[in-house]
C-alpha cells in the first residue's frame, strides 16, 4: 500500500461510523463536482442517504447512500487545492 492509500485508509477509519467489530467491506466512492445536487439526483431516483453530505477535517465532503436495490456507495467532493 502506499502512502496516499496507507493515509486514505487511516483518514476513513478515524471517520467512519462502522462498529469495530464490522466485517471487512469495501466502500466504493464517485467523486463529483455537486454533492448536494449529486444526493438529490440519487435520491429522486430511489436512492436512500444512509449518512448525509458533510465535510471531514481535511476538508473533503462525502456522503453515503444505498441504491434502489439496497447496495452501498459513496459521493464525495474533494477539498479545494
């Protein structure tokens, strides 16, 4: 792994709400320029926000949602460079 992976990997585990006890998953992520237009988009289309937009330290933004179907996956917006 390497270091930005390795760092990725750190930042998500100090964010992310899932019990320590969780099996292994792997949470995939779209990057888009809108979070907030990109949430109500999958929400009109049978989405369900399971943790809504908000902006982590470093200052990306992320949500998570389910699709019609139940399956997981993110949205995210990095940070201004």
């Amino acid at each position: 792994m390497d270091d930005f992976a390795r760092f990725a990997v750190e930042r998500l585990a100090e964010q992310w709400p899932a019990p320590g006890d969780a099996s292994s998953f792997v949470q995939l992520f779209v990057e888009v320029e809108d979070l907030a237009a990109a949430v109500g988009k999958a929400v009109s289309l049978g989405g369900r926000v399971i943790i809504p937009p908000q902006v982590l330290p470093d200052g990306d933004a992320l949500a998570i949602l389910h699709d019609p179907e139940g399956i997981p996956f993110g949205l995210t917006k990095p940070a201004p460079l």
